[in-house]
C-alpha cells in the first residue's frame, strides 16, 4: 500500500480521483450482480463522478445527494445491505464507497472547504490505503490493468504538468484499458444507464439528449406474429443492388445512411431468452453488440410477448417465426465502444435463429426449411414497413447453422423467381472476417460471384 500512497503524490488531484473511480469501478463491475437493488444508484453515481473528472460542470453536493439523502437509498445503504452478499460484493461495494466519497471531497474543493457534510470530513489523501485494501479484499482487481492505468496517468497528467485541480481525465482512455471482458460489462452498464436517462456526455463534453427517440423507439416497437400478412403487392425494381462487405452491421448501416437518407433496416439474430438488464457478462455475440451500441434493449423489452411464446414452447431448438421491428432506434456508440458526437437511427429486425447445435439429429432434415421461412418473414417485416435498404449477415451461423444453407435461404428470397426479389434497392450482408474460415465466401458465391 505504500506504493500507493506514494504514487498518488505524483498526480495532480483530479487525475487521482480518475485513478480510483477506475480502479473501484473495475472490481465492482466484476463481483456486483446484475439484479442487486442498489445497482442503478450505483451506476448514476459513477457516471455523475466520472462527468466530474472529464470537466463537466458538477457540484459535490449534487454526488453527495447519491452518497447519501433523507430517502436512506444512497450508496452508503447499499454498500452496507451488500454485508449479506458475499465478501467479495461487499469489498466491491467498499472500494466504490471511497472511490466516490474521494470525488465528493475533491468537488467540494478538499481542505479548502470550511465546512463539509460529517461523512466527509473524515475523507483525505491517505485514504487510497483503504481504498486499495478493499479492492485486494474483493478478488477481483487486475494488477495488470492498475499498471496500464498508473502508466497512462503519471505520463500525462503528473502534477508537474498540471494547474492547481489538473486536466480533465477521459473515462473511456481509462477503461479500455481493461481486459475485454470487463471493459465490455462497464460499457453495457453504461448504456442502460444511457438509456434510461435519456441522455449522454459526447467525447466533447457536451450533453446528447436522446430521450425522445428511444421513447419514440419503444413505442413504435411491434411483434409480427406467424401468419401476419406478408408485404403488399409491388412491382420488380430494376436498381436492386447486393454487396458483401467486411463491415460490421452498424458500421455498413451508418456508410449507407451518410451516402443516401432514409431508412434502413438492421437484422439481429437475437435469443429467445431476455438478457437480464442489458448485456452484462460482456459477451460478443451480435445481439450483445447491438445492445452496447444502441437503445435496442429498450425496444425489445417492449415486446414481452416474444419471450413468453418462446418460453411456453420450452425453448424448442428451432424457434418461432416471430419477428420483431423496431423503428429509428438511436445508436450512440461505434465499433470501440466510443460515443458518438451525433446519434444515427436505423430500423431493427429481431428474430431468433434456429439453433442447429441443439436439434435432434433426426430432425436436422426439416432445418433448411425453417431457415428458409424464418429469413422470409423477416425480410416481409421490413416490407411491410416500406423499407427498401437492408443490412444482413451470417444470420444464425453462429448457432451452428451452415453459411452456405444461410446464404441459400436468403437467395431463395432475393434472387430472381424469389418472393422479394426486387422488393429492396439496397441489400448489404455485412459479415466481419474472424478466423481461418469466414461466412463470407460463402455469400460471395451466393450474391456477387
């Protein structure tokens, strides 16, 4: 711990607050479940934190009020209900508790200040003994991620080089520097909090209100059940245009959006079991990315209805041909997890994806036709909204489905003599290239070749 103490005097004060809230941020994330109670106000107060260090215009007593408040739901309350939830929550929750009371103390203007609520009297430099102590405690904390965040502070923000307070600290520099797995946990809690706000700070420091195109979002969200009506009657278009690029989905849907407006809808092969308040255990698949980078999660949970028949059906392995679309939904992130300065909206189609690593052998035969109708009605959702520009991918490949039988499914629809040929003027089948062998060549030989 002494190694601590005496690398905080190297930094200028408001990089040290940077330092802790890193460093209690990365543990709690890793040993606090997704459905404690004390979550939310734990999330709105590291985000009210993390605004102080990068220079936004925030008051100790506005943290404060979540430290502590005459409704006994401040994080103090929290961290000592996490008492019951294992050593490691509570040493978390701890580390959290100085992280943010240091933020206070410094927002209020440290030893400058006369008079300081009593919890905060007692808050110093020497603290980052216990803080440290406490993390230790939880089990969680990367060594490795506390050089990388030691090395990156004391290079750009020593207190040689700063003014009084010292320079803004950028969240997002500290936390990719995170092993991957927590970085992506930090980044989805953030979103929900995103998302239930209504609003964000730009890498600029200025404040995204986004509020009213989620709120539009959800409400616009609709379950196409089997057996809704497919698209009504069109004539052929002569300019429809495929291309297979190495792109991802959002990255292609923010390209076709800059070259032209108007809509464009997304396919996410999503599962047919909620996620439990935002893609928390930092996975990688698709639908976890989307949710990341979008207010998608907002919009499906507005279709309970999705999940129930999914659930009443015992989660069969092939699915259900329900669709969900959810119009203009804000996406504020880019492929890094970065916020954006300006939101973009795309049009979402949601379905499950048969799950081949989970059918019977005996029943893998009936696979190319349900692939084939669940692609069909997803693609008549889109139709039935008019929109004419899709992005696609290797939808269901990563169940197990083979890219060549996904690649068919689509052409049997798109192609000429298909129910939708020439329905969409632009279709993308953004599919990244991972590994020796990539989905992609086999919709290069499907669509391009």
């Amino acid at each position: 711990m002494a190694a601590e103490v005496e690398f905080i005097t190297i930094l200028a004060p408001r990089a040290r607050a940077a330092y802790y809230l890193a460093v209690a941020e990365h543990v709690f994330n890793q040993c606090v479940s997704d459905d404690d109670p004390g979550l939310s106000y734990a999330v709105e107060a590291v985000e009210l934190a993390w605004r102080w260090v990068e220079g936004a215009r925030v008051s100790g007593s506005e943290i404060y009020a979540h430290l502590e408040n005459e409704d006994d739901v401040g994080l103090g309350v929290w961290g000592y209900e996490a008492r019951n939830d294992g050593p490691s929550a509570y040493a978390a929750w701890n580390t959290l508790l100085f992280a943010i009371a240091y933020v206070i103390w410094r927002a209020y203007g440290g030893n400058r200040r006369k008079y300081l609520p009593q919890t905060i009297e007692s808050v110093n430099e020497d603290m980052v003994e216990d803080l440290f102590q406490r993390a230790e405690e939880s089990g969680a904390l990367d060594h490795g991620f506390v050089d990388r965040v030691r090395e990156y502070l004391s290079t750009r923000h020593h207190r040689s080089l700063e003014n009084t307070l010292g320079g803004t600290v950028s969240r997002q520099a500290l936390m990719s520097l995170e092993g991957s797995t927590s970085r992506l946990r930090s980044v989805a809690r953030q979103t929900v909090d995103i998302i239930e706000t209504g609003q964000y700070t730009a890498p600029s420091g200025r404040t995204v209100d986004i509020g009213k195109q989620v709120t539009q979002a959800v409400l616009g969200t609709r379950l196409r059940n089997p057996g809704s009506a497919g698209p009504r009657a069109f004539e052929s278009r002569s300019d429809q245009a495929f291309e297979v690029t190495g792109e991802s989905s959002l990255q292609a849907a923010r390209r076709m959006l800059a070259e032209s407006p108007g809509p464009v809808a997304v396919l996410a092969a999503i599962s047919p079991i909620p996620l439990a308040r935002g893609s928390f255990h930092g996975g990688r698949a698709q639908e976890e990315t989307f949710h990341r980078a979008s207010a998608l999660y907002a919009c499906l949970r507005a279709v309970p209805e999705f999940y129930t028949a999914h659930a009443a059906a015992g989660y069969n392995a092939f699915g259900s041909d329900r669709v969900i679309y959810a119009p203009a939904v804000p996406v504020f992130r880019d492929s890094q997890g970065v916020l954006l300065e300006e939101p973009y909206a795309v049009d979402f189609l949601a379905a499950a994806a048969p799950n081949a690593r989970a059918i019977a052998t005996d029943q893998l035969a009936r696979l190319p036709d349900v692939l084939s109708r669940r692609v069909a009605r997803a693609l008549e959702a889109a139709a039935a909204q008019n929109c004419r520009r899709l992005v696609l991918s290797a939808w269901g490949c990563g169940l197990g489905n083979h890219p060549t039988e996904v690649a068919k499914a689509f052409h049997t629809h798109l192609a000429p003599g298909g129910s939708l040929h020439g329905y969409f003027s632009q279709v993308v089948f953004a599919i990244q290239e991972r590994g020796r062998y990539s989905p992609i060549h086999d919709f290069h030989a499907a669509f391009v070749n």
